[in-house]
C-alpha cells in the first residue's frame, strides 16, 4: 500500500478509508508479503552501501517481505499495551546472510564508523522521551549517503546473548526510517513504522528460524478471552454437519454483524478507557488565503504529498493558524471555498507535529465540485470515515495545503493548466471549528 507508482491515477491519489480498504483487503485475501517496489529500492541501496567492499558471490539477500498482520496485531494492541506510542521497527524485514565471519565483521565495522551514535546504545523512543522530542531526534539523524536512509538503532539480535559476552555476536538487527517515521494512529495508539535489515552469518541465522504464528496467536488469545471464544466458536460451528432449523439469512447476517462490533469494541476498548480530558470552548478560525508558499515541512502520513511539494507542485493556502500546545484539539468542522472552474488539485487539512506535519482530511477536486466544499462535517472525516477526528499531541499549528497539477477544461473539452498563482486567487475562504481540550491530572 506505499507504491507511489500508480501511474496518472497517482497525481489524484489521496490516501482513503475508502479507496484504500478494497486494495488492502485483496492483498490481505492473496497473503502478500512483497513490499512496494518503491521500499525493496530502499532495502537494496542500504545493503549495497553495507557490501560495497564484498563481492557477490559473498552474501545473500533474504526479502524484503511485509510484517504479517498477525504478528502486526500482537504487537500493537497486546505486547505494547493499548495506549503505548510505540515504533513499529519491522515492519517490512529483509536479512542479509554473508558467508563467512570474517566479512560480516567487515560490515559491522562500517556499521559502526558511519553511524556511532546507533551502536549498541539503548534506544530512546517516543514512550520514553516524549513524542515531539523524538520527532526532533529523527529529523537531526544522519542519513546513509545518497539516499533518505535514516538508521536509528543497531545491535546484537537477542538470540545472541551468550555471544555478546564473548564479543562476537553473529546475528545483529540494524532498524531504519525510510526517510521520515511514517505516522499512524488508531484510537488513541500511535504507532511509528520503521524497517529492519538483519545481518548475521549465514550458518548462524539458519540454525535460528522459528515459526512465531502459534506463538503470537496464543498471545492474542489469551489477552483477548472475546476474541477467543468468537473462534472457538466458529471452529465447532464449521465442524458440526448436524442439520438444524434453517434461520432467515437476514437474522444470520445481523447476528454476524452484531458479534462482529462486539468483538470489534473489545479489541479497541483499550484505546479509549483511560483519555482523561475536561472540554473547553469551542475554537473557530476563519482564513481567507495567504501567500502562495510551497509546504516546507515533511508529512508523515502523505508521502506523495512530499513528493509533489519536491517538485514545487503543492502550495500552502491558509494558515498556519497558531495552537496551545498544552490542549488537545478534535476538528468538528473543516470547509472552504475555492472557484469551482479549479480542478485537479487535492486540498487538505494538516497539522504540525514537532519539525513535520501530519494529515488529518484531504479531499480531491475533480470537474463541477461545489464552491464550498467540507473535509469535515459534524465530527465526520469524509477522508478516514471515523468520527472523531484528532489532532496529534502537541500540535501547535494548523494549515489547509494544496497540491497537484492545477487545470481547467474550456468547454469540457480543451484542458488548460494554470499557476498556483491562478489558484491562489481562486481561493475564498476556509472555516475550521475545533473542540478544545486540557488533560486532568490525577
């Protein structure tokens, strides 16, 4: 789901509930596991810069294959606990096996030299120093030459305990950003994704392959007593060949979809039970335009919007509009107004979020959209479909950016491109009611 290359439907694509849900559901039907073409060219520059002194014939690649679902749930709402911002490091891994000892103290070397502020050192995520700040430490990293690698973490894999005390550890994890964290959010659950390459000893690492499926659906079960007894269930009633009264399929269906949301509401409880906050006075903010600047911070969940902003094709049409950073923010309503002959561009809603930004609505502007259009509506996120729409922890800013390649057709039938400038004067107003609230403290 992070392959940019989605031919001309990529200059429209804005990320979806709804566009995106049938994609990631065929993918979940045919159990892929290959990354985007876009993340192996990642994993392929990081290793090329770890070898560039082997040959070959010297090591082998492993991967890059995606997180399993399963072992991705484990992780998010049962060994992390429920309301933990927690960093996703493997979200897509690849291992490099190299075929003797000798070189792979070659690439732990490099390893070391180019990055000695990663090595061995115990690293500080967001549930430990703070969100914002780390945020401000990701953005300062160095990056590995030529790319937008961003190495944060290097160790010995903890298969290798009785090695490190010997100092020769044959299995090591180096986790990396692909150019920003990548931000998502469920509930209150924030999550970080970063990548892990694992590079060890061929004759090593294929001594320690493990299954972890049982494993982690044992976890899952055991947290989630609902969540097992609903298999438990389904597993005796696919058994049973013993013919009963046949149920109206409208009252199975309902029935399913009852059990469904229970089971759904379990599994998320957690990211709720424990937000303690008093509301405060509604904010509203009424723009009327600023000048025609490109967005120079990075966005977190919109990387495409990165993209275009590269290619000076997005621009900032109002704000930003300053925050308390103390409050927490929900957007009850986001609308503007815009001409309705400006077509081809997507409008959104963002948000700062320490040096980077995050998108909370976009909305893509095709042929005869009204003049004022709303990207929230009453709590609704026509982008997410969730009804309550957040703004990051804190934010102290907030901005309506567009981008895409501005146009108009004359006549429906001749297309005619136009400035950011033209779109800038085509822009009316935008109103934004946000609900304002401080956190209670025990």
């Amino acid at each position: 789901m992070d392959n940019l290359d989605r031919g001309d439907y990529s200059k429209f694509y804005v990320p979806s509930a709804l566009q995106d849900a049938p994609k990631c559901k065929q993918d979940m039907e045919e159990k892929k596991t290959a990354p985007s073409a876009r993340r192996k060219h990642s994993f392929e520059k990081l290793i090329a810069f770890l070898v560039n002194e082997l040959t070959e014939d010297d090591y082998q690649v492993q991967g890059p294959v995606l997180k399993p679902l399963q072992s991705l749930f484990n992780k998010m709402f049962i060994r992390r606990g429920q309301t933990a911002v927690s960093v996703i490091g493997d979200m897509t891994r690849a291992t490099l096996l190299v075929k003797n000892e000798k070189d792979l103290r070659v690439i732990v070397k490099r390893v070391e030299e180019a990055f000695p502020s990663i090595h061995g050192k115990e690293f500080q995520g967001p549930s430990e120093v703070g969100v914002v700040t780390f945020l401000h430490q990701v953005f300062k990293m160095k990056k590995v030459p030529e790319s937008d690698i961003i190495p944060y973490r290097f160790k010995a894999n903890s298969s290798q305990k009785k090695k490190m005390d010997k100092g020769k550890p044959l299995l090591y994890n180096l986790n990396f950003f692909d150019g920003i964290p990548e931000y998502h959010r469920v509930g209150t659950t924030e999550m970080f994704v970063a990548f892990e390459l694992q590079i060890g000893y061929e004759a090593e690492v294929n001594g320690l392959r493990v299954d972890h499926l049982a494993y982690e659906e044992g976890r899952i079960l055991k947290a989630q007593p609902l969540l097992k007894a609903y298999k438990e269930a389904h597993e005796k009633s696919s058994e049973s060949h013993v013919s009963t009264t046949a149920v109206p399929s409208s009252l199975t269906e309902k029935s399913e979809s009852q059990d469904d949301m229970k089971l759904i509401a379990a599994v998320l409880e957690g990211n709720f039970f424990n937000c303690k906050y008093r509301a405060l006075d509604q904010r509203e903010i009424d723009g009327k335009g600023t000048a025609p600047i490109s967005p120079e911070r990075l966005c977190l969940n919109n990387k495409r919007l990165n993209i275009w902003a590269d290619q000076r094709k997005a621009m900032i049409l109002d704000g930003p509009f300053e925050l308390e950073r103390s409050r927490r923010y929900t957007v009850d309503l986001m609308s503007l107004k815009i001409d309705e002959d400006i077509n081809s561009i997507s409008v959104g809603l963002f948000a700062y979020f320490g040096p980077y930004v995050v998108q909370i609505s976009a909305l893509f502007l095709g042929d005869d959209h009204e003049k004022e259009v709303s990207l929230i509506k009453l709590g609704v996120n026509f982008l997410t479909m969730e009804s309550i729409s957040m703004l990051p922890s804190h934010c102290d800013g907030v901005l309506i950016v567009a981008w895409g390649e501005p146009g108009y057709f004359d006549n429906r039938v001749k297309w005619n491109k136009i400035t950011w400038t033209d779109v800038k004067e085509s822009y009316r107003a935008m109103k934004l009611v946000l609900k304002q609230y401080e956190e209670l403290t025990e």
